[in-house]
C-alpha cells in the first residue's frame, strides 16, 4: 500500500468507521488541491486516515462509564477540577456576565458554573459550541492521562505511516495533538509537511496535559497551521505564539459548521500547503 497523504481524525467518530471518514476525506482533499492548484483534478494523491474512534468507545474511564465523552455532562470531580479552567478560557468576563443573566438554556444536567459557560460558548461561537467544546477537551484530557488509551491510539497512527512514503500528516482537532505525539516519539520519520485543522494544541490546560509542549516537532520540513476563528476548539488563536516557526495560515470561513473537518480540508489554503509537499499533483 503506497501512501502519499495520510490522516488523522478528530474527536466523537466512535460510531463511524475508517473507510467510512475517509470517504468523506477523500473529496474534500481533492477539492482544496483543485483549488489551490487552479486546474481539474481527477485524482487525489494516495491517502489513508488513521481510524481511532473505536479505541474510545471500547476503552472504560475511570468514571466506569464507556463511550462517548462528548455527549455525557456527569464528570467527576477531577475531571470538572481540570476542565472549568479550560472551558473558561475560550470566552471574557462580559460574555460569561451575559450568560449568566440569559434565560437558563441546555446544559441543565451540567454543575451550574459550568452550564454559564457553556451557554457563553453558544453565544459566542453559535449553538450546540459549548458542547463541542466539552466533548472536544474531555477525550484531548483522556488521550493524554490514559497511558494505556494513548498507546492504542498512537499504534493506530504508526500503522499507516508505517505504509509507503508519507509526504505529509494532516491532524484534525484531537487529531492535531496526535499527530504531534507522532512526530515527537518518531524523530526519524520525515515529512515535508504537517498541516493542522482546528486545533486546540494552544489551550493551556492541553499544553500542561502534553509529556513534552516545549517540543517543536523538527521532523516536518513545515508545520502549518489554519483555523477558522469561530471554531471554539481553536480558540487559543495562532500557534506560532507558542512554537516559532509554525507558519498559521490566513484565516478561513467554514461557515455554520466552524470545526468542521472537510470544511478546513475543501479549503485553498489547506491546499496549497499540500501541493507544496507533493512532487506532482494529479493522476
């Protein structure tokens, strides 16, 4: 199996499948490399996505609880100990005195403090983005404190680098931080790009969470970085603020669905910085 582009999701994909989110992948690749590249394409580069979703849902925290993180607001104590101060970080003092006096929407199941921000985070962002949010930081917190989790993940992602010549890893939201962990536990794979979407490797709480944050993975000729500045998962803004040398791309519009992952992948930008890391583009 050649593999010339290869992919890493993001969080709550536990119900889909890797051939299932690589066909969704695929188009939305070839459409950002058509734009970038001003030309029909008829082909996209060979690309395989590195599946992980499964990994969560078959894997008990310690709360005993399995599944999906992001749609369950019971968090244990240390979880929400953890959590609030990350949650918080994404919206100012204004918008969380805003929601405070709204009337009380969603979230009711959540402990109060935590409902407030999440209700500014839909405010903010658009609805249903303090959830996203959550779901997003929960499974980022567990992949980083679960050894046992984070070995089975990271298994997932040496098994398709394992498969040709890899010019480029793209990392979606958690994937980001994943593909992170790639490059910095496997010094001797080179690429010529790293291209991350949406990603909350900026959040404190994340950059406490990680073995090494100070880490610049050197193993990518280029690290490139877009956001869409709606998506809340990525509101710890440009990168380069806190690893030099990462090139954040011009910001994008993904329209009603800000995180979305073939929305940043459709993108020109996202594009471009693939055609760069490509010898040729075509079939």
């Amino acid at each position: 199996m050649s593999v010339t582009l290869a992919g890493i999701h993001g969080v709550g994909q536990q119900q889909l499948g890797r051939h299932q989110l690589q066909s969704q992948w695929g188009p939305a690749l070839l459409d950002g490399l058509e734009r970038a590249s001003g030309r029909l394409l008829d082909a996209a580069p060979d690309f395989r996505l590195a599946y992980y979703g499964d990994v969560f849902a078959s894997f008990t925290p310690a709360s005993g609880r399995k599944g999906n993180p992001a749609l369950d607001l019971d968090l244990t104590e240390e979880e929400l100990a953890d959590l609030m101060p990350a949650v918080r970080e994404a919206v100012s003092d204004a918008e969380l005195a805003a929601a405070e006096t709204a009337p009380v929407k969603g979230y009711t199941r959540a402990p109060r403090p935590l409902q407030v921000v999440l209700r500014a985070l839909d405010r903010r962002y658009g609805q249903h983005a303090g959830g996203l949010y959550l779901g997003n930081l929960r499974q980022v917190r567990r992949y980083l404190q679960d050894a046992e989790l984070k070995a089975a993940v990271d298994a997932r992602v040496r098994e398709i680098m394992g498969h040709g010549k890899v010019r480029a890893l793209i990392g979606h939201s958690l994937g980001s931080v994943v593909g992170f962990e790639y490059l910095r536990q496997n010094p001797e794979t080179e690429l010529r790009a790293f291209l991350t979407l949406g990603s909350p490797l900026g959040l404190r709480m994340v950059r406490h969470l990680m073995p090494d944050p100070h880490h610049r993975p050197g193993n990518a000729a280029v690290w490139a970085n877009l956001r869409d500045p709606r998506d809340p998962v990525a509101s710890a803004g440009d990168l380069s603020a806190f690893w030099p040398g990462v090139r954040d791309l011009p910001p994008v519009d993904n329209g009603g669905d800000a995180h979305s992952a073939v929305r940043y992948l459709s993108k020109r930008e996202a594009g471009q910085v693939l055609i760069e890391s490509l010898e040729t583009v075509g079939p």
